[in-house]
C-alpha cells in the first residue's frame, strides 16, 4: 500500500457518521477505506503537502472502480502528511 491510515475518532455531526484520519503518504496515490458504508464529503487538512496538487475521491478505488466507504488518493509524494475528516453514512 502507498500510505499509511491511522483512524484518530470518531463522531456524529447531525445525521452524518463523521471518521478522523490521519495519512502518511509512501507513494503518489493510494486507496483505503473509511469505515463508512457510503462518503458524502472530506475535509482536508494538510499538515505537510510538498506539492499542492492532491486529489481525493470518494467512493472509489484507485484503479476508477466504483467502492463504496473508500477514498481513493492522487498527486502525493512519500513524506507527505494530511488529516481527513470523513462525513458520511
């Protein structure tokens, strides 16, 4: 795998499940799931980006299959380091 997940909480914001993570990266792009069934949005929180140009996808593979509850990460480098705060169901 080309990154590092560490879950760091979880909690309830209104209706929505909400997952904490935090990812190290190894390589430049990289797919894990959220432990939600299904994504509705993420927040970014870089802490240490060495380009700006990453990509998240929700509900994906990082292959373009369609998976439901996974999160599918483009455009990082090995070093890099970002927080997510996953809203879903």
């Amino acid at each position: 795998m080309a990154i590092t997940v560490t879950h760091t909480g979880n909690s309830v914001f209104g209706n929505l499940r909400v997952r904490f993570i935090r990812v190290t990266a190894t390589d430049g792009f990289g797919a894990f799931a959220s432990g939600l069934n299904s994504i509705d949005s993420i927040a970014l929180l870089p802490q240490s980006l060495t380009t700006g140009s990453i990509k998240l996808n929700m509900n994906v593979l990082s292959n373009g299959t369609a998976s439901p509850g996974f999160v599918s990460v483009t455009g990082i480098t090995s070093g890099d380091v970002f927080r997510l705060t996953v809203f879903g169901q």
